[in-house]
C-alpha cells in the first residue's frame, strides 16, 4: 500500500515540472499557459529508504523492491472553479479521488512565467484554491444533508452519524474553514473520510522557490509554513527546476550537484517524508536471499492486516508473525543472530506494526 497524492495548484506555478521531476518521465506537459495538463498523468515512483540498502546487504538479496508513491498530475485550478470555471468540475473530480493534496505554491518571481494572478503572492493563491474546494464541499453538502436528516428521524443510525458529521463540516465550510478542521474522533474516521469532502484531504503544501533559496527557503516560503502550521498542514521547500535537474542525472552525479546547491538530499525524499506523516503511513519489511521489500500501512494497523497487504490469504490465514525491529536486525547482522540473541519475536493478531520492523508471516491456507 502506498498513497494517492493530486498535485494541484494555480496554473504556471511549476507543478507539471515537480510532477516530471517526481516520476522522472516527461509524461505531464510543463507549459507556460493554463490549462496546458488537460487530463491528470498518473505516476508511481519508489519511496527511498536507505534502510532497504541495509538489509538487503545483510540477507544477500538479489534485488531490492520498495514500496511506491502514487502521484496525479491535476490541472490547474482558477478561480471560479467550483462553478465549472476552467474545467473545474473535472478537475475537483480528479481531487476526489486522493488520499491527500499536495498544494504547489509558487514563491519565486520570474518575468519570464505568467502568473495567472498577475503576481506572486503565496497565502493569495492558497486561499484560492482553498475556497474553490470548499465552495464545492459546501454545494455537495447541502445538497445531500436534506435527505439524511430525513432518514435519521426515522431512526437510522447511520443517516444519524452522518448527518451529524456534516453539520459539523457545514459549520466550518461557512465560516470558511476548511472540513478537515472538524474534531473528529477515530470511530468517526471512516464516515468522515466516506462522505468524500475535497477540503477535508490532507494537505501538503509545496513550496516552489528560485534555485537559491532551495536549501532555506525565502520570504514567501516562510509565510506558507506559518500558515501550514496555524491549520496543522504540512509543509516543504523545493526548486522544481533542481529537481527537474536531478531527475535526469545519472546517480553517481547526483550527489556532487546536490552538495554544489546546497541540499543534502533531492526534495523528493522531503515531499514523501511529509507526505507518510501526513497520512500517517509507516513501512515494515520482509526479507530473504530472493529480494529486500518495503511495505506501506497505516500507523496502527494490526499484523493480520499488515499481512493483509502483501495478500489475503495471508491475513485470513494469519497464524502469527516472526518480527525483529531493524535497528536490532542489523545489530545482530540478520535473522539468523537476532534468533540467536533473543531479539525474534512471534507476535499475534493483536500485535501494531511498528515502523521499520522485519517481518515473516506464518498462515493457513
């Protein structure tokens, strides 16, 4: 399991760009004039995670299979939106259909790209895009309560939590606010998240600066991270033209032009680190002489359904599951010398993964 991440954000400020550099192809056309990304591009890429490298020299694998991220490439968004403006309906569509938003904010001035705003200015432009999905949520939900609350009269509970919900969500929408600032307990989770709320996604917020200010960020950048945290969102700093640059570099060179900018590292690893936290997500790993794999669930997912993942059978059969954390894996140079120290554990069904744990499922079939 990996996660659905829209790009989206105004047209021109840089997201076909991030996209291309994101997936390392050409697919989503990176133009300077709207709606130049009709339909969304789709396209996984590996999460990397250096502690794979680790155990697959320990074990001696043959090959290494991380776990992937899924990105959609939306079109830009414009102001009137909700109301069908500018293919809008398709796009808010497309955004339905994510488990997160990574909102691309341009924060850097350049005369040679048009800013559909007629200039930069950051929270603006988050504002824009954010009333647009709440305009939408606003509709969707004063069109469906009607109905509910009819049936929640009539004693169904379900009708009943929804119903509930959304007057929560409805309260917000017209006040401005965005639906995922709605207390929401974890029973209540799963009806949330059902009634399909475009500004109740998580949202990522994608700082795109000039090149020199893609280790610190700028001005701009820091008034998006000010507000990403006043509403409990996310937020990173990346040159999407470095990125782009790095995407086509061989590895061996990457590191050298990465040291020369200024970053340790290329924004991808930054954008899916926030992107786990956001979602909640963390990886578990199965290991062999045949491959070293990575595995995504949700922070506290139970090892039946962690099995679950690699395949049904082997959470319907779950039996129990040999795990060793990876810090005491690699003390102990592999499987064999964590057995040996007392460090494997068999765990049942009510065992939580935790982050990074080493894992061999025993199941009926």
């Amino acid at each position: 399991m990996g996660f659905k991440c829209g790009i989206v954000g105004l047209p021109n400020v840089g997201k076909s760009t991030l996209f291309n550099a994101l997936t390392q192809t050409a697919a989503a056309q990176a133009a300077n004039y709207p709606f130049c990304t009709i339909e969304p591009n789709v396209g996984a890429v590996a999460v990397p995670d250096p502690r794979l490298d680790k155990l697959c020299e320990i074990a001696g694998s043959k090959q290494i299979i991380p776990t992937q991220l899924t990105f959609v490439d939306i079109a830009g968004l414009v102001r009137g939106a909700s109301k069908g403006e500018g293919l809008g309906n398709q796009f808010l569509a497309n955004i339905r259909e994510c488990d997160a938003i990574a909102h691309v904010v341009r924060c850097f001035e350049d005369s040679d790209v048009t800013h559909v705003e007629g200039g930069v200015d950051p929270i603006r432009d988050i504002e824009t895009i954010e009333t647009e999905l709440m305009l939408a949520d606003l509709e969707s939900l004063e069109k469906r309560v009607v109905a509910l609350e009819k049936k929640a009269k009539g004693g169904d509970k379900e009708a009943k939590e929804q119903v509930d919900l959304m007057n929560r969500c409805l309260v917000l929408l017209r006040e401005g606010k965005p639906a995922r600032m709605a207390k929401v307990s974890e029973e209540e989770r799963k009806t949330f998240e059902g009634l399909g709320l475009l500004s109740s996604k998580p949202v990522l917020y994608v700082c795109n600066v000039e090149e020199e200010s893609a280790s610190e960020g700028n001005g701009e950048s820091t008034k998006v991270a000010a507000r990403a945290k006043e509403e409990g969102a996310a937020a990173v700093v990346v040159s999407a033209k470095i990125e782009s640059e790095i995407a086509v570099m061989p590895t061996e060179e990457q590191k050298d032009f990465l040291e020369a900018v200024g970053l340790k590292e290329p924004g991808l690893n930054r954008v899916i680190r926030a992107g786990y936290d956001l979602l909640r997500l963390i990886t578990y790993f199965t290991v062999g002489p045949k491959e070293a794999r990575a595995w995504t669930i949700e922070k506290g997912t139970r090892a039946p359904a962690a099995a679950g993942v690699i395949h049904t059978d082997f959470e319907k059969g779950f039996i129990r599951a040999e795990t060793i954390a990876f810090d005491d894996y690699v003390a102990n140079k592999g499987e064999a010398g964590a057995r040996d120290a007392g460090r494997l554990r068999l765990e049942g069904k009510e065992y939580v993964v935790a982050d990074g744990d080493v894992m061999h499922f025993r199941f009926n079939t």
